[in-house]
C-alpha cells in the first residue's frame, strides 16, 4: 500500500500534495469553527470562576505540549526553523494580546456578542492591506466595510446592555487581532503554517505561564473545572489542527465563508450554557456582520479567478511552467483565534 501523495516544500522537506476535495474542506472547517466556539464558551465559563491569565496559560501549555508531541517527531527543527523570525515572534505576541484582552471581554460579555463584535477584524484588514500591502479594496471591499460596522452598531448600540469594560476590551483585542492577521499575511508566503502556529503556542505558553504566580489565586479547581481547563487546550489544538488539514482540500478563498460558522456556534453554545440570546437587533447585527464577511471572502475568491484566468490567456513563451505562485502559492494563514 502507498500513502498519500507527497511533494517538497520550500525547505526540501516532503509534505502531503494538495488534493481538490473542496466538500471534505468546508466540513474540517465547520468542525473547527465548532472546536473555536465550544473553546470560547469554556474560556467565558471558566473565567468567570478565575483569573483569566491562568486560563489562557493552561490553554497555551496544552496546546504547546500537543503539538511538541504530535508534530516534533516528524517535523524535526522544521517546526521550530523560521526565516523571519522577528515578525514571527511579534505575530505570535499579537496573538498573545488577542487572547487576554478577549478573554477579559468574555468574562463580561455574551459569547455570540464578543465573537461577532471580533469578526470585524478580516472587514478592517481588507481596508489597512490597501495602502500598506498595495492591495485593491473594490466596490465589494468598502461595501463589505460598511455593513459590516453596521452590524457591530447594531450590536453596540445603546440599550444593548453590554458592559463598558468588555467592549473596551473586545476593541483592544480587534486591535491585536488586526496586527495578527497582517503579519500572517505577509508571513504566508515565506514560512510554513505549522511552524507560525507552534510559536504561537510557544510564545502564548512562556507569556501567560511568567503570569501564573500572579494569577493562582482563589479555591483548588474542582474535578469539572480540571476537566475543562484540559478541554480548552484540546479544543485550541484540534481546531487549529482542522484548519491546517482543510486548505490542504481547498483554498482559502473557498473556505473563508465557512469561517462564519462560528457566530452560529457561539450563539447556540451561549444559549445552552448561558441560557443567553441576543435581542432582535443584536442578531440582525451579527447576520450583517456575517454577511460582510462573506463578501470579503467572495472578493477574494473573485481575485484568484482573475489571477488563474490572467495565466491562462498569458502567452507560453512567457508563463514559467511551473510557477507555483499566486494567491495560495504559499501557506495559507487562517483566523484568529488561535
């Protein structure tokens, strides 16, 4: 019997081919938004019971500890080895930033309202990638834009009931989360995916865990509360293991809607856990906010077409035979919310 069909990386390395299986990538990644949000959910319970630096430590630590014995007896230093290691480290200290100042927002907030209020992150890089990555935000871009801080409107609105603090904090952590995913971006192209995610776990792991003589504070965990602080770090581990495995099935631009699924999850966890829904006007906002996102994720998927289309009516004399590039040439980045 032979495995599955490998090819070389940059570094010379073997990894599995891409295999177009588009329906198999749609389901990973609905998987993993499902693995996000029950994590989110988690993280609000638990940190309503302790502080939220030890929280994210546990997370970070398992996840670290399952990757470390996952992945480093087949990736060796390739999972350790960058090329630009300083944008690496501060792309991992966002992520860092991402995860306290949502967790702080959790501890006050709804889970569907934080999460959908975080998903204007991808709307505000599309503005950010136009002057500073030379990217074309289009008609779609600015449109996408607007209903999207609509929706958030909406969400925030006067009368909503959410606290001041969270929502100081849930913006603080769209701030992070904008830096986060410029960085993957520009790291896409030049590093593996893997190696990006082990040191966001790594550099999550060492920050929070310097925090933890500042943070055991408070009862012994019960035998729940041990339960689901290991079940948070899984949950990171698996989603993040999810997305990875779904674009080597399909591309980002046709798996970036999916990523949406998420509010439907956090809604439906936050109601069955919290006995919590938002109001009309705040799920009317979260449907905006999604729909926005959609239609970042369509531009997108618009722009690789005409890139595919642009090389094929190129001249032979003139196209590389094997080029490998455009827009998934490299590793793709995916959300947040590591």
């Amino acid at each position: 019997m032979t495995g599955p069909p490998h090819q070389k990386d940059r570094e010379g390395q073997d990894v599995p081919a891409r295999q177009h299986r588009p329906f198999l990538g749609v389901v990973l990644v609905a998987a993993a938004t499902l693995f996000f949000a029950a994590m989110d959910t988690m993280t609000k319970y638990l940190a309503m019971h302790y502080n939220v630096p030890l929280v994210m430590a546990v997370r970070y630590m398992v996840h670290c500890l399952l990757m470390l014995s996952v992945l480093a007896p087949s990736q060796g230093w390739q999972l350790v080895r960058t090329r630009r290691p300083g944008l690496v480290f501060v792309r991992s200290l966002s992520l860092v930033a991402v995860s306290l100042f949502f967790g702080l927002a959790l501890q006050r907030m709804p889970v569907a309202e934080s999460t959908a209020i975080v998903f204007l992150a991808p709307i505000l890089v599309v503005l950010i990638a136009g002057p500073f990555l030379r990217e074309k935000i289009g008609v779609i871009g600015w449109m996408a834009a607007g209903f999207g801080f609509l929706g958030v409107v909406l969400i925030v609105r006067p009368g909503a009931g959410l606290n001041p603090v969270g929502l100081v904090c849930v913006l603080m952590a769209i701030g992070a989360n904008v830096v986060y995913q410029l960085l993957s971006r520009i790291l896409a192209g030049n590093e593996r995916t893997l190696t990006m995610l082990f040191h966001s776990a790594l550099v999550g792991a060492l920050c929070f865990g310097m925090l933890l003589p500042w943070s055991l504070a408070g009862e012994p965990p019960s035998a729940l509360h041990l339960m689901l602080f290991g079940a948070i770090g899984l949950a990171g581990g698996i989603s993040h293991f999810l997305f990875t495995l779904a674009y080597r099935f399909s591309s980002a631009s046709q798996l970036a809607p999916m990523t949406y699924l998420q509010l439907v999850w956090a809604s439906f966890l936050g109601w069955v856990v919290f006995d919590h829904m938002p109001d009309r006007l705040g799920l009317l906002g979260m449907v905006i906010v999604m729909v926005s996102g959609v239609m970042i994720a369509l531009k997108a998927r618009f722009a690789e077409r005409e890139y595919a289309a642009h090389l094929l009516d190129r001249p032979r004399s003139v196209a590389s035979p094997a080029t490998g590039g455009g827009p998934n040439g490299g590793e793709s980045a995916h959300k947040a919310k590591e």
